[in-house]
C-alpha cells in the first residue's frame, strides 16, 4: 500500500533527527524486517547500492507515521512485474510505504548511511530477486 498524503522529509529535517529518533526508526525497522520475512527471503549479505544510472528500480521509503522524518527503510524494487507484496499486512498500523525518485532516495541514504556501497540486502519472492532493501538499523552515522 502506497501512501499518497505523506510527503518524504528533505535532507535537512533528516539531519536535525535525534539519537532518540535514530533509536525508535532501527527498532521499528527492526520489526518491520521480521515481519516481512513472511512474505520474502532476505539474503544474509549486503551488495552495492542500487543508484546506477540505468539501473532497472522503482523507489520506495518506509516511513513512521507518527514522525514522518523517521526513515525505516529504502527499498529498490524491480521494474518488472511481480506480485505485489501483502504491505497492509508487512506494515502493520505504525508504518506507510511512500514512492520516492532515485535522486530522493539517494540523497536521504547518503545521509543515513554515507559510506559510499554495500548498504543493501537483495531480496527475493519465489527464489528470484525482486529488489534491494536498506534498513535503519544499518545507519552508519551522519554526515559532519
């Protein structure tokens, strides 16, 4: 499910979120990574991120409602057509799913997690990748 009334936060209101808010978007991340385990296989290892110039994905973030600044996660999905994944059900009632640009999730990664590869784990639905997704338990530190 794709919200349409939550915009994504700028780079600005993502620099200026606490250690708390930091804290809260890993545990919610945390959760939110369990819960899609029921519906996609998760490969145990990172790969190079997705923000090729050609590179074939569609740009989604996972956002907390209750602080639309908390990023949960980044996902690249593949552009062509899978089943959509059950997101009513991977989200529960605390997160929303927001269609973002590759520049849009590109810049609030770098800002999450500036270290420069490997920030991803592909995914897969039926033994075939079907996207890469970046958790927040994985931040790295912002930048200074």
């Amino acid at each position: 499910m794709l919200a349409t009334g939550i915009r994504l936060p700028t780079q600005d209101e993502v620099k200026k979120l606490s250690m708390s808010d930091l804290a809260i978007a890993a545990d919610l991340a945390y959760k939110f990574r369990e819960r899609l385990r029921n519906y996609i296989q998760i490969d145990p290892y990172c790969l190079q991120d997705p923000f090729e110039e050609n590179d074939d994905y569609n740009y989604s973030m996972v956002l907390d409602r209750q602080n639309p600044n908390r990023v949960v996660a980044i996902i690249a999905s593949q552009k062509q057509s899978l089943p959509q994944l059950p997101w009513s059900m991977s989200l529960g009632e605390r997160l929303i799913k927001v269609a973002a640009s590759k520049d849009d999730a590109f810049t609030i990664k770098n800002e999450l997690s500036p270290k420069a590869t490997d920030n991803f784990y592909p995914y897969r639905r039926g033994g075939r990748r079907a996207g890469m997704i970046m958790f927040s338990f994985e931040v790295c530190g912002q930048k200074v």
